[in-house]
C-alpha cells in the first residue's frame, strides 16, 4: 500500500470513527470519575516509586543468581506479565517456586469470598514462601489490611511490601485495583531490568511479535535470562519506572480525549439494551481480564454478561436482537477479523458491537454500521519505556488500559441503570384527596 493510499485510509477511518453521536455522548461522568479516579491513585503511586525500587533491588540478587520469577494473587496478574511483549523473555506466567523471588498481589477479593478470609490464606502462603527462601514482594491496600487488622502480618510475611493506594473494599463504582496492581506491577518489572544494568547485566526482553513479525529476534534469544554481548550503563532507580508511569497515564488521558465520544455511546448504548430487556455481553481476550470480567470479582457492578466462547456450544448464551457486545482485548486486532473467534455470533447482537482495541490497524471496511469502535491509543508494540542503547521498549500498556476501558464502560452503565431506576421510582404525594402513589415519568 502507498503512502498515499495508507493516508486516505486513515482519514477516511477517522471520519468513520468521528460520524456524529448524539450530544449525551460527552456526558458520561461515572466513566469520567473512574478514570480520574484511576490516575489519582496512579500520582499517589509515582510517590511511592522508592519502595518500588528497593522492591526490584532485592529481587534482583536471587534473579541473577538463577532463580526464577514467580507472581502470584491478583485474580490472575500472572497472566498479565507472563509471554508479554515488553516483559522478560524467561518469564511466562508461572507462580515461582519457594526459594524464587515472588511478586505478590494481596487482597482483590472474588465474588462470594470472605474478605478477611481470603487475605489470611494469601498472607500465609507469602509467609511460608518468604520461610522457605522466597523474597517476597507484596502488593497491597494498606487501608484494606488496616481494617481487617492484617497490616503487620503482611509486613511480617513480605520483604517488602508496597501500598496501591486502593480503597478497602474497592467496591465504589467499578474496582481500581486490578488496573492499579498491573500498573505497580509494570513498573516494578521495569525497575528490575534496571537493578540488574547496576549489577552488571542486561536481561533478554521480549519483542512484540507486531514488530518482530517473522519471531527472527525471539528464536535468537529464546530461553535466554540476560544478554551475553550486550551491557548497558547502569540505570538510577526510580528512572524507568517514572518513565512508565508517566507514559501509561498519557495513554489514559488519550483515551479519555480522543476515545471518549464512542466510549460513552458505548456505556450508554448498553444501558439503553438492558432497559429494554436485552443483555449486554462481554468478549475479552487476554488472560488478566478473563479473571475479571461479567462479575467474578466482588466490586464488579453485575452489568455484563461474560461471552467467552467461540458459538459451538449450544447451551452458551448467544446474542439476540435486543442485545449488545463488548469485544475487548489488550490488542490491535480490527474489529470483526479471524483472531476474535467467531465474530459474525458476535454480531448477531442487534444492538451492535462496540470493539475496544488499540485501533492503527484498523481500516474503514472492518466497521459495519452498527459497530462503535474505542480506541485503546496505545502505540505500535504497545511497550512504553526506552532504555537508553537498549533495542525493544520495556513494559506494555495493553493490559491496563484494557482493563481500565472495561471498568470505566461498567461504572458508566451502572450509573445509567439507578438514574433510570430512580426517575421510575413510584413517589408518595398527600393531597386533599389522601395520600397516593405516582410514578415518575422518564425523559
């Protein structure tokens, strides 16, 4: 494709993606308080970025001494980290052995689960790790384990322990936490790729496959944990992890701009499937969000309906006519193509689908009328951070981002949802007549 042709694609993209919404699209203010919530906690966070450092420091030792990573708790943040571009090249998911530098997310409480249940059993296996030789690096609510009185536990089990700042039910609107502690996780990998330039190596990081099409740079470095020939200058703590924060929340604040007509068309278009009877379904992709999503965890406002299946199952749920799709994913695939499964089942939701993806390989054909298209904003290979004479960026923004989108789409439905159901509540008047009962007309 010429310049030319690639130029006329994006523009006629970008009026595609810009068609006039109705004036209520800029108006979807519990979206709007989660994401300012979302990079509140993220400043409080960059203020922290010290222990994130020390945190990285300490693993590192056992890190380059052979010792593999390991992470555990935060309903899957393992997933998040393993196989990624912009993550270590020997790392793939694992929870770590005893003995192994743990990275360990405490308290995001699943659905059904007894808060202060579940903290305990997660405080007690750290302990047993950190017994058996494991530095264990805990990620917490330092409100949330002060009120259940577990904060000197944790700190007695972890070797560090850092704060994320989240509230402690984190039940508001829409839950912080997984997208904070992936963040916190991000940054802390960062800061360990720079603990281990000060002592002398440079770890293998992998490489989008987006830019590494035809996998030439991982074949050669797969199964490697540092870089032979390769040694980069030492890197200050607290550089690379600042630089992804700061990154990460200019991605939000994009998606806050440039992606915020269709975001909320999208809230508010799945509001108006759920007044009517229908359902509002969500596809995700990615193995962080598939532990989250359609009301697994405890804060989870209950408004979508997980749709993870490829259509073969007749007993799965199925859209209809009256219902509307999310397909949400940490990728660039375009809408409506082979890597989502089965997309024709996702659009026999007659209300549309809204695809929530980082969209510069997006081309106007792969929107049909009644798609809306959110787009992610994040770059091509989705990793962040340059390290000074390093070849691949580090850490990406994908799965945060994701993760965010989601949470900001359910707060704003659920609002929706009361303020409906508040305009019909039936309302009492006394008048010369007695009392009776009104109900309040919707706009």
């Amino acid at each position: 494709m010429t310049t030319r042709s690639v130029c006329a694609a994006a523009t006629l993209l970008a009026a595609v993606v810009a068609l006039p919404l109705p004036s209520r699209a800029d108006e979807a203010p519990a979206a709007r308080a989660y994401l300012n919530e979302v990079l509140h906690t993220l400043d409080a966070v960059e203020s922290d970025l010290p222990r994130i450092a020390r945190a990285a420091e300490a693993a590192a030792a056992p890190f380059i001494a052979g010792r593999d990573l390991g992470v555990r708790g935060g309903a899957g943040l393992a997933g998040e980290l393993g196989g990624r571009g912009g993550g270590f090249m020997t790392y793939h998911g694992t929870p770590g052995k005893p003995g192994d530098p743990i990275f360990y997310a405490l308290g995001v409480i699943q659905r059904g689960r007894d808060p202060v249940a579940q903290l305990e059993r997660e405080i007690a296996d750290a302990r047993q790790l950190r017994d058996a030789g494991s530095v264990v690096i805990g990620l917490a609510s330092v409100a949330q384990l002060r009120s259940y009185d577990l904060l000197e536990p944790a700190r007695a089990a972890c070797s560090v322990l850092i704060d994320n700042h989240c509230p402690v039910n984190d039940t508001s609107a829409a839950p912080t936490m997984t997208v904070v502690n992936a963040a916190i996780a991000w940054a802390w990998s960062s800061e360990l790729f720079a603990a281990c330039t000060r002592h002398g190596y440079t770890p293998v990081i992998r490489k989008s496959p987006e830019i590494d099409y035809r996998l030439q740079r991982y074949h050669r470095y797969q199964g490697l944990r540092f870089h032979a020939l390769k040694q980069l200058d030492p890197i200050d703590p607290g550089v690379l992890g600042k630089a992804y924060l700061d990154a990460l929340r200019g991605v939000l604040r994009d998606v806050g701009t440039a992606s915020w007509r269709p975001l909320a068309e999208a809230a508010h278009r799945a509001a108006e499937a759920k007044r009517a009877g229908g359902r509002v379904f969500i596809r995700v992709g990615g193995r962080y969000l598939a532990h989250h999503h359609g009301g697994q965890l405890a804060g989870d406002p209950g408004v979508f309906v997980g749709l993870d299946h490829d259509g073969s199952n007749p007993a799965m749920p199925h859209p209809g006519p009256d219902d509307f799709v999310i397909a949400l994913a940490p990728t660039s695939a375009p809408p409506g193509t082979d890597w989502w499964g089965e997309p024709e089942m996702l659009r026999d939701a007659g209300r549309g689908v809204c695809w929530v993806v980082s969209a510069y390989l997006t081309q106007p054909w792969d929107l049909r009328p009644n798609d809306i298209l959110v787009d992610q904003q994040w770059p091509v290979g989705d990793a962040l951070v340059k390290a000074a004479g390093y070849d691949v960026r580090i850490a990406p923004a994908s799965g945060v981002v994701a993760e965010a989108i989601m949470w900001m789409l359910a707060a704003q439905v659920d609002a929706d949802l009361r303020t409906a159901a508040t305009r019909m509540k039936p309302r009492m008047h006394t008048g010369a007549h007695g009392t009776y009962t009104q109900k309040k007309p919707t706009d």
